[in-house]
C-alpha cells in the first residue's frame, strides 16, 4: 500500500496490487500450518496514481491467482495457462511474451551492467527513464517512449548474466509451454522491478488495446515472504485488470449476451393489492421466474412505464376487485393483449404462453 496526502490535506492509503496483501494475509494468519501448498484468488478494487490514459484507470477492479508453498516449474505453467484460459473463454486472441530474471544475486550484476550502458544515452532517454537510472533502472526496459525503445534495442540482456541452474530452469518451462501447446515470445526486456521477484515472469497483450496493450501479467516472487517475516517460503502467481480484460474482450467482438430483463411485473392499486402481490411474487421466484413490482404506491400509469423501462413480458394487474375475485389482469406486453389468470395458475399460465 502507498500513503499520500491529497489535494484537500485528508491522508489517503491505497493499496496498488494484490499480490503482497495475499502473502501477509497468507502468514498472518498461519496458513502455511494447515497445508504446505495452497492456491488462492483473489477480486479486489486497485489503485494507481498515474496518469489517466487510455485503458489506465486511477482505480480499477483486479482479478489475480496464487500459487504458495511450491517451486516447481510446474506451478509457473500453470498459472499462465489459467491466465491464458480465462482470456480465451472471452474471446480475446493474446500474445504471451515470457522471460526469466534469475536470482536476485544475479540480477544485481545484470543491474550495474545496464546502468553503466544506459548513463551513455542518459541526455536522450525520456523524463521518467531518466529520474528511474539510478531509482530502478530495470523499469526503464519497460518504456513506452520510441527514443527510449531505441536506445533500449542495444542493451545487455539478462539472460547472459543468469546462472547455469537459472537458464536450465527457464528451459524448462518453456519446454513445458511447448508439450501443452501454449504459443509464446520469449522477451528479454521483460522484467519486474522490485527486487522480491525472481526466475519466471510473463505478461499477456492484447493488439486490441493500442500501446497500453497488457491485460495482465505475473511471475515468481519467492524473496517476497521475507519482506514480512523471518519465514521463507515460494510462491508464484498473476493479476489482470477486469476493465482491460472487458474492452479486449468487447473488441474482439466477444458476445456478453442480452441483459436479462424481469419476465413479469406486478402492477398494484392499494395496500392489500401489494401483500397479494409480493406473496405471489416470491412464490414464482422460487421457481426460478424473475418478477418484479413497485413499493412507492405510484399510480398504475407510473408503474406501467416502469415495467416498459423493465422490457418485462408480462404485467399483472391486481385491484381490491382483483383480490375479491382471486383473478389478475394479466397484460401481454409484446402483444397488447389480456385476460384474467387466477392467482394460483399464474405460473402455470406465463410457462406455457
């Protein structure tokens, strides 16, 4: 989480990602004592202070899967294979692009390396790579800026600076991808930035989604656990934004289906008419049908508009002289006619009109 003050001087704690608020709540509450592997999911509001930009929201809803308690390969494949999955099941054609960062002692090497090549075109990066060279100068693989992507082209790549076991390890996840049949791009840019992550990381793009093209993405982050406590454990997993994964969705021409509307609306005139109603109302819903009715006591006109707003099929009208009768006037809405159905074969009657 990040604390700032706004503009109005109230303190404000947001929190960006869900990935280190999983694994403290993961240790907090012991749950490495009930099982050694656990996986886990979460849905939950994120927020970011960057600029509004197309696809970037200050506040967004973020979906994520974990997997703790494993080093295996095995659970790196799998939780891009469920990424993978959920995309396709919206229709979204993605590209997978895939890399490996090695061992923080590894990368430490790589780090000064990149930096003492990046000061010699420090006067031509962009404002941001410029503040992140001495900041975090792997950020900086991840611009945006055409100059930067320039500049970038000639870099050091990490994979040279990874140890025999790290490389073999990549290898193998690869291989993995390969036997499953999972398309990717391996991108030696591809980082993450803070010094917890290590050994697989990916992301998914969607070409439907211009230059902020990512709908989500993760890797390993076994250095995590102990940036909360003295214990050490492994866990890998990733996190995709709703909203991006909607408008990818949306255009790629993915069908969300029709809204579904209530089938039958209740039209009441006087108190008793609105017992009758919700009894009968919550009768039908247990049988699965949707209904509605007004609580406001409006006019009967009122409540006619309101069920045109609901594009119900069906309105039942029910009076005083209704009640008495044990009979409401049900009107269809699709074909401008009506009749009188007795209160107790209503739901008969709508299921095989």
């Amino acid at each position: 989480m990040y604390t700032f003050t706004d503009k109005g001087g109230d303190s404000l704690t947001l929190r960006p990602e869900g990935t280190a608020p999983v694994v403290r709540a993961f240790l907090e509450n012991s749950m490495y004592a009930s099982s050694q592997l656990h996986k886990l999911y979460y849905i939950a509001n994120m927020f970011r202070h960057e600029k509004p930009q197309a696809g970037r929201f200050r506040e967004h809803t973020q979906f994520g899967a974990e997997i703790i308690g494993t080093d295996s390969i095995y659970s790196d494949v799998e939780l891009i294979i469920l990424a993978g999955e959920v995309y396709r099941r919206f229709g979204i054609i993605y590209k997978l692009k895939i890399n490996s960062i090695g061992e923080v002692s590894e990368r430490s090497k790589y780090i000064s390396e990149l930096r003492n090549y990046l000061l010699k075109y420090s006067s031509d990066l962009s404002e941001d790579s410029r503040r992140r060279l001495n900041l975090n100068p792997l950020r900086i693989l991840d611009s945006k800026d055409e100059a930067d992507i320039e500049i970038i082209k000639g870099a050091p790549k990490i994979y040279e600076y990874l140890s025999v076991d790290s490389k073999r390890r990549f290898d193998k996840v690869l291989e993995v991808l390969s036997l499953n049949n999972i398309a990717f791009e391996v991108d030696y840019r591809l980082v993450r930035g803070l010094d917890y992550y290590c050994h697989t990381t990916f992301e998914f793009l969607s070409s439907h989604l211009g230059a902020q093209s990512s709908i989500g993405g993760g890797g390993r982050y076994d250095g995590l656990f102990l940036e909360f406590s003295d214990k050490s454990y492994t866990g890998a997993g990733f996190g995709s934004g709703i909203e991006r994964v909607i408008e990818a969705a949306e255009k790629s021409g993915f069908d969300f289906g029709v809204k579904k509307h209530p089938l039958i609306f209740f039209a009441t005139m006087g108190d008793n008419a609105v017992n009758t109603a919700f009894r009968i109302i919550n009768e039908l819903r247990k049988q699965g049908i949707s209904a509605e009715t007004d609580y406001n006591n409006r006019s009967l006109k009122s409540q006619m508009r309101e069920a045109d707003k609901l594009k119900v099929k069906y309105v039942f009208i029910i009076g005083e002289d209704e009640i008495l009768k044990g009979r409401g006037i049900l009107k269809d809405m699709e074909k401008g006619s009506q009749t009188e159905v007795q209160f107790e074969k209503l739901s008969e009657f709508i299921r095989t009109e």
